[in-house]
C-alpha cells in the first residue's frame, strides 16, 4: 500500500505536468490561430477591397456611359475618363499586394478585357459626339457584354477570397475544438488523479 505522502506527491506532480503540457499546447494552437487569422487580413483582404474598388469605379463608368447617351458627352467622357484612371490604379494596387497564382490570372484577364474595354469606349464616344443613331446599339451590343465580364471577373478574385476566409475560420474552429478536447482529457485526468 502507498504512503498519503506518495500519493499526494504523485497527484501534485501530475497536476504540475498537466498544467505544463496544456500550457504548452494552448500557446502552441493560438499561435497557429494567430497566424491563420492574420494571414487573411494581411494577404487577402486588401486584394478583396481593391477589386471591390474597381467594381465602384466600373459601375461608375457603367452611369457615365447611361449618361453620355442621354446628357452631356463631353461632361459625361470627362467623369468616365476619372473612373478609368480609378480602376486602373485600383488594379495596379491588387498587383502590389500579391495575389495568388490564381487570382492573378483572373485579374491578367481582367486587364486584357479591360483594354478593348477603354477602346470600346472610345468608339462609343465618338459615336455619341456625332449624335450617331448606331451609338445605342454599339452600347447593348459591345459595351455591356464587357462590363458584365469584367464584374463576373471581379466577382471571382472576391469569392476566392471569401472562400479562403470560410476555410481560415474552418481552421480556427477546429484549433479551437483541439484545444478544448485536450483541456477536457487533462481535466478528465486531473480528476481520476485526484480520487486515486
């Protein structure tokens, strides 16, 4: 039979081991939570705000366009000319900011459409000027089918970036229920040591 004395140094020490491992192992899954959580915010958020951004800046031009129709052309050109030169740079800070392979090459295409975009415009432009009656066909037929792939584009990158973020918070939850099973084990254990 064991001595009160050993059983209460057995049960001291196991408790003081416990509190050591779990301490270990809490530390070790916040770091890996911190990390996961901050490499959302710090990669992927910015790409989602900048192609947000340029999705303002396209929808802006989409009015200028409306506009260019039906109001003033030349005042119209003028604001979708600043609009251009917004998406532009809005797209030009999505490169700095590193996306993925993946979304880079959605934005590559996005670029690529966005060029015969502007010389759409243009044209579109110029007919409007000439109050040319083939300006409002050229819009439906040319214009339009741009600007609604150049959002489903967009439209990609942000998905992309929400599914990395479901998949970062998937992760964070199951960090977090990690910890939990093994706080649970331990206290468990503490408690079958503390009756032995």
């Amino acid at each position: 039979m064991k001595s009160l004395r050993y059983k209460i140094g057995f049960g001291y020490f196991v408790l003081v081991a416990l509190i050591i491992l779990l301490s270990i192992l809490a530390a070790f899954n916040f770091f890996r939570l911190s990390n996961s959580i901050t490499s959302i915010l710090e990669k992927n958020t910015p790409v989602a705000v900048a192609v947000q951004n340029m999705l303002i800046a396209l929808d802006d031009q989409t009015a200028d366009h409306i506009l260019m129709l039906i109001g003033d052309t030349d005042l119209a050109y003028a604001s979708y000319e600043k609009n251009r030169d917004r998406f532009l740079s809005w797209y030009q800070k999505v490169v700095e900011y590193g996306p993925s392979r993946e979304e880079m090459a959605i934005m590559d295409s996005v670029i690529i459409d966005y060029r015969s975009y502007i010389a759409s415009s243009s044209a579109f432009y110029r007919l409007c000027k000439e109050n040319n009656p083939l300006a409002r066909p050229f819009h439906v037929e040319s214009i339009v089918p741009m600007e609604i792939r150049l959002r489903r584009l967009c439209r990609r990158v942000i998905e992309r970036n929400q599914i990395l973020a479901t998949n970062t918070t998937q992760m964070a939850k199951e960090i977090t229920d990690a910890g939990l099973i093994v706080m649970a084990a331990a206290a468990g254990i503490a408690i079958f040591f503390a009756f032995y």
